[in-house]
C-alpha cells in the first residue's frame, strides 16, 4: 500500500526510445506509506515539484521507471482505468477554486463522490460530512459557489476533494493567496484529517513554518530529483542542506538566532515551532 | 508545455521574412486573382508562375516539407476534383479506354486485398503509401485478373478535356495553397494582424473602428495558448474529481463536459476583465490615435518585390486577353 516511485524519470515531451528529451523529473525513488504521513515537499519554482504530485495519481505517467500507486503499476505503457488510482489519491490544486461549476456548493462537492459510484444519496450525505468539516456554515450549503469569497471558495473546493474519502491527500501550495485566519484553520484541518483519520497528507509549499509545526518528513527538490529526504528537524539543524539549495530557516528560528545574538535568550537547539520557541521564552507556556 | 503553438510561423532571417507585410498581403492578392485569371488555354502561365514561387520558396529558407505538410492536408480535395474531371468530362478526343470487369472472383480478391491492407496497417508507419500501393494493386486486379465469367463489365474512356481541365485545376488549387502558406509561414501572426490593420484603414472613412478589430484579433492570437494552458489545468483538477472522458456513459460525459465548459468561462471572463482594467490603467482608450512601436517602412526591396508581381500580374491579363482575342 502506499505510493512508491522507483527510478521514474519523466519528461513532458512524453516516451520515445530513439529521442533523448530534457527530463523535468530524474530517477526518483521514493516510498510514501499510505497511511498517517505528513510530507512536505519544498524546493524552488521549476524544480519539480507540482509534475511529482501529479504521477502521484496518474494525472502523468512517467517516462521511464515505475510509480505504484495502492497495488497498481504505472509505467509508460499503463493503459488501463485510472479511476481507481484518483479515487484513493486525491489531489487539490494551486488555486482549487477555478474548479468549481454547480449551481450551489452542496451540489458541487457531491460531485466527486458521484463520479466514483455513490449514490447521490450517498454523495450528498458525504458532501455535507466535509463542508462541516472545513468549517462552511451550513445557511451556504445552497448558494452559488460563484458568490462566496475566495477563503470560503477554497474550502468548498477543498472539501470537493475530501468527500470522495481519499487515503492519500496532495494539496499543491494550499496557503497561498488566503488570509491570516483561513490559513490557520486550513492547516489545522488537515492535521485532523492526518491525526483522527489516519490520512497521508503530502504538501507542496514554500512556508517553512508550516514546515517545522505540521509535517513529519520533507522531501527537498532540485532540478527534478529528490537530494534530501529528512524529517523537518534534522533538515534545519543541517545548516549545509540549507544554504546549498538556498532553504530558509522558519521565522520563528530566524528570530531566536536574532535574539540570541543580542544576547536576549540562549540556547542548544534552536527551537523551530512557536511553541519551543514560547517554551524556551516562558518556560511555562501550556 | 511546448506542446502548443499557433500558427505555422516557421522563424528565419530570409528576405522574404523581411519584406514588409502589407507588400506581402497586396501581392498575394494579387497573384491570387493573377491566377484565377489565367484561362486554361494559357496553361503554360502556371509554369512560369510555379517556378517564381520555387524561386521565393529557396529565398524564404523554410525547409520544403512544411509547404509539403500543408499540401498533404489538402490531398483530398485534390485527387477527387481530378478524379472527378476525368470520370464526367467526356468532350474532346478519347485518349485511353480501360475495361473493369466485375465478377464474383474479383470482388473476392479485392476483399481479400482490404482485408490484407487493414491488417497490415496496424504494424507500418506509412499508411497512405500503403494505401495507394493496395489500390493500385486491385486496379490491376479489377482489369486483368478475370478468374470467372463477368457478369458486368464496364469501361471507362478517359477523354482529353477532362485530363487537361483536371490537370489545370490541380495545379490552380495547388498554386493557391503554396502561395497563401508561403505567406503565413514568413510572416509572424502580430505583423499580419499590424498589415491588415493598415490595409483596412480606409473603413475608418465609414466610421469603421479598424483599429479596435486589429486589437481585437492580436489579443485573441495572444490569449489561445494561455487558455488552452488553462483548460489543461481545469481538465487536470477535474479528472482527480473523477472525471473521464473515457469510460463514463452519454449521460455523465454530458455532465462532465460542463464541468469544464463552467470553469473556462468563469476564467477567461476574469482575465478579460482583470486585461481591460490593465490596459486602461495603462491609458488605453478605444478607438483613439496610438502611436506604434514598429513603425512600418516601405523599402526599395519592397518597391521592388511589388514591381515584380505586378509584372506578373500584368502578364496573366494580358495572357487572358490574348486568349480572348484569338490571337492564342
């Protein structure tokens, strides 16, 4: 079970034995178990990154090299029904709200529960299971999804996704473009999703501190292959890592080391979430 | 995502890519009517007219097989207005008689010949040339090989108007296209737009905003490929929601292909609106004096090239009057 990559190459143009075409992604290999992970994956823009979540579920194959997804082999010849690959992998894009089209929100998140076979009784009770969960108020349930703001926007999207009950969940770049607030709440759910409900839940994202308070394994990319595959703890302490693919530290750390040079507080480890940081502060911060 | 390009554009540094573009349109025009002109007893004209295009062609450096590639799409047309032309023109003198017989032995053999030609082409790459050997072979098949008695027998005269008019459109409609190719293969879809913008000027007399339309077609050319990058998105986002093209019924594909059809309309309204208040921040205001960033200039080559095609065209006239007159 899981996801495993081995030495996947791939390459937009698509296969070709006489041709040797630039390849955006090079001999990956990687396993991601299909239950209770939380990965990020960072690196910088054109490394790689959004094509990796999409072999994920079959939305590319790979050009050479084997990607198994839950039991099934995908190579460059895989010809057969993707359906059941997308309905345990689901993937949220970057700016998931373009996706929408019903005419009210419940209609829309049924949608994707519809299309792998539930009833529409079923889907609709799915439907309103997830809304609930992203935290939509339930007076929005019937209105056009076009008149709602763009945080409630993506939730809708985002709970699309979520109802067809996928094991393994993908968001590419999830935070982007949402305020303070619906960030917050956002990376909250999924680590309800990834804690309650034993979800793998893998994240593309440039925010470290996202990084170093919710993932348990980053996996770092540059120039299309994988270079570093750590949990976040041991990628920051590796100061090498970081300055070689040019990966900041969190804020939070940023601004201990600041306070340590001024002498304001001292310390070993350098604390990489808020809370050991408050700790480090207080000392008695609960 | 190189995959999307529009237009045949092929990039060179020759001097018919220089030439400018408004010389370019007038004198394909021009050729164009110089061609339709040419009455079919002056068939050598064509000649004459298809060695000065093979001159442009080796001036202009596009590699031969793109003019091939946009002939080959109209292979259809041509063979059938030929073919056409020899089976029903029947005026002039009989120039070759073929017998087709008919019979049971050898409407088998051409099945068998299909049957052959079906399975064998799922192996080789060249279809059509296949194709044609196969359909040369039944014919040989349909005229020699009488294994039983016939019990039809047909025979085909080929008369000497319909090979000569046949012949005539053939190489008229084959003109037209390596002519209008040439044309969009040398010169940039934005220096066509610009062109036509200048050649339409004189509308504006009608009160005829040519420029909005000009604005119009370059910020159309300009967004094909966005959109379709676009969609690929859209079709991406959706197919992880379970949607496929490929296995769903009539009814769900229905559904499926509005599921797409909403989103792209709700996209490319956003970026109309969020381009029109770009550009008026910018100061644009519809219909009014632009200035341009590449102002056309007619140069002696230009003068030149134009001198020569009205030479040709005059020759195609006076090709039509001399024919008129008797004189041919």
């Amino acid at each position: 079970m899981g996801i495993s990559f081995q030495n996947v190459d791939f390459s937009y143009y698509g296969y070709s034995k006489r041709k040797k075409y630039p390849n955006i992604l090079k001999d990956i290999c990687v396993n991601i178990s299909g239950q209770s992970e939380f990965v990020a994956i960072v690196g910088h823009t054109g490394s790689g990154k959004t094509t990796f979540t999409q072999l994920c579920n079959g939305l590319n194959l790979p050009t050479s090299g084997v990607v198994s997804v839950m039991d099934l082999k995908l190579t460059h010849k895989f010809d057969g029904a993707l359906k059941p690959i997308r309905k345990k992998v689901g993937l949220v894009f970057q700016f998931p709200e373009y996706q929408l089209f019903e005419e009210t929100v419940l209609k829309d998140v049924a949608f994707g529960p519809s299309n792998f076979g539930y009833t529409k009784e079923e889907s609709i009770k799915l439907a309103k299971k997830y809304l609930g969960l992203v935290g939509l108020s339930e007076d929005l349930f019937e209105r056009t999804p076009f008149t709602l703001s763009g945080g409630q926007m993506r939730k809708v999207a985002i709970a699309g996704i979520l109802a067809c009950e996928p094991d393994v969940l993908i968001f590419d770049e999830p935070t982007v473009g949402l305020d303070g607030k619906s960030k917050k709440e956002l990376m909250n759910l999924l680590k309800v999703m990834n804690e309650e409900y034993h979800k793998t839940i893998i994240i593309v994202t440039h925010n470290m501190d996202v990084v170093a308070e919710f993932t348990k394994r980053v996996l770092v990319f540059n120039e299309g292959s994988i270079v570093c595959d750590k949990t976040p703890v041991e990628l920051f302490n590796d100061s090498k890592t970081l300055a070689k693919y040019s990966l900041d530290l969190p804020e939070v750390s940023r601004l201990a080391v600041m306070m340590k040079e001024q002498g304001l507080i001292d310390f070993d480890q350098v604390p990489f979430t808020t809370l050991s940081l408050a700790k480090l502060l207080g000392g008695k911060y609960e | 995502m190189n995959k999307v390009t529009f237009g045949s554009y092929y990039h060179s540094n020759s001097i018919i890519h220089k030439l400018d573009p408004r010389i370019k349109i007038i004198s394909i025009i021009l050729l164009m009517v110089g061609i339709f002109l040419i009455p079919i007893e002056a068939i050598y004209m064509f000649f004459i007219l298809l060695g000065l295009l093979l001159i442009f062609i080796i001036l202009s450096k596009v590699p031969f097989g793109k003019f091939l590639k946009s002939i080959k799409q109209i292979t259809f047309l041509l063979l059938f207005s030929f073919i056409f032309q020899i089976v029903f023109n029947r005026t002039g003198t009989v120039v070759a008689t073929y017998s087709i017989n008919i019979s049971i032995g050898t409407i088998a053999t051409g099945v068998l010949v299909y049957t052959i030609y079906a399975f064998i082409k799922k192996f080789v790459k060249f279809k059509m040339t296949l194709f044609f050997m196969m359909f040369i072979l039944e014919i040989i098949i349909f005229k020699y090989a009488l294994i039983d008695q016939s019990f039809f027998n047909y025979s085909l005269n080929i008369y000497s108007n319909g090979l000569h008019t046949g012949f005539y459109i053939l190489i008229r409609v084959l003109l037209l296209v390596v002519m209008s190719s040439l044309l969009t293969l040398t010169t940039k879809p934005t220096d066509m737009n610009v062109a036509l913008e200048y050649l339409l000027s004189p509308l504006e007399l009608l009160k005829i905003k040519t420029s909005i339309f000009a604005m119009m077609m370059s910020i159309s050319l300009r967004f094909i490929p966005t959109l379709f990058l676009e969609t690929e998105k859209i079709l991406k986002a959706q197919a992880s929601r379970g949607v496929d093209f490929k296995e769903s019924k009539l009814g769900d594909k229905i559904k499926q292909i509005v599921s797409l059809l909403v989103p792209m309309f709700v996209v490319s309204f956003r970026r109309a609106e969020d381009l029109s208040n770009a550009m008026e921040v910018r100061g644009y205001i519809p219909g009014a004096k632009r200035t341009k960033l590449n102002e056309l200039k007619i140069k002696l080559r230009d003068i030149l090239s134009l001198v020569v095609v009205v030479l040709l065209f005059g020759l195609c006239i006076t090709s039509l009057i001399l024919v008129k007159v008797g004189v041919l």
